[in-house]
C-alpha cells in the first residue's frame, strides 16, 4: 500500500518548524497560494519576545532554502516569501484562538449571521473550532464555528473600515 502524499502545506510546515524554533521564531502559518499564474509560499513567522524585523524574515529564508530544495515538497515552480502575520493578523490555526483569548476580534461571516456579516468584540473562548465572541455593542455573545468565518482578526485599530 502507497504511502498517502502529504499536501504541500503540512510538508512545508514540518520542514519550516524546527528551523524558526532554532531561530528563536514561532511559525505561524504556512500559506501555498496561486494568483494569477504565479504560485507563492508564504512562510508567516512570528516571535514570543518582540515583533519580527526583516533580519527574522532574511534569516529564515536563507535557512529553509536549502532543506525545502533538498526534499522538494513541491512540484510547481513557486516563489517563496517570508514574512511577519502584520497587524490585524488573522487567526486560523487552533493555538491562534487559543494564544488570544481575551484579545478584540474582528469576524467577517460568509453568510450573514443574526443578520449581519461583521462583528467586532473580544475573544471569549475556543474549543475545537468553536468561537465565542462577546460583542462590543453590549449585545451579549456570539458563538459559531470558525468554518461560518470569512475571517477571524485581531482588532489592532477599532474595528473594520466602514462600520455600519
């Protein structure tokens, strides 16, 4: 029986985290993406001490380099990016949740919930995928799955754009 191919992401993932760790960086998320024509990897790095400057991203890129040209984990031509999760970082991965509970969260649903798309408020908890949000309108609290989400950001500056 074949051994069942890892996708591109968790491949990437395996090879990228014990490299930042050395590097003193914590991985935050492994992105392969098309736009337009062009494949890119994005490998989002983050660190527990202070924000990441571009010596974090140059270094990480020069170490993963070698190993990712080593093992080829990916069969397209791509172009690799190393870079910071940025301000308003969006969560995806369960220790996301778990690290900012207590956080201000913006949450965009894909279909409207209770008759909106976007909520803002503070991270209340997270258990598996489930999302408990207390809203800043004094409202109460929402909960739903993080897959009803467009996205789940940290509110870093008040809110979305154009509030309703």
């Amino acid at each position: 029986m074949a051994e069942k191919k890892k996708n591109t992401v968790t491949a990437v993932w395996e090879i990228a985290e014990p490299i930042a760790k050395e590097l003193g960086l914590v991985l935050w998320d492994v992105r392969f993406l098309k736009e337009g024509v062009n494949w890119y990897l994005r490998i989002i790095i983050d660190r527990e001490d202070r924000g990441v400057d571009i010596d974090d991203c140059v270094n990480m890129s020069h170490a993963i380099d070698g190993p990712l040209d080593e093992l080829d984990p990916i069969d397209v031509s791509y172009s690799l990016q190393v870079q910071s999760p940025g301000i308003e970082r969006e969560l995806t991965r369960d220790f996301h949740f778990e690290k900012n509970i207590g956080q201000p969260v913006m949450v965009r649903f894909i279909h409207a919930f209770e008759g909106k798309r976007d909520y803002k408020g503070t991270l209340v908890s997270y258990d598996s995928g489930n999302i408990t949000i207390e809203l800043d309108d004094e409202s109460g609290t929402i909960d739903f799955n993080k897959k009803e989400a467009s996205f789940v950001k940290l509110d870093d500056f008040g809110g979305f754009e154009k509030d309703e």
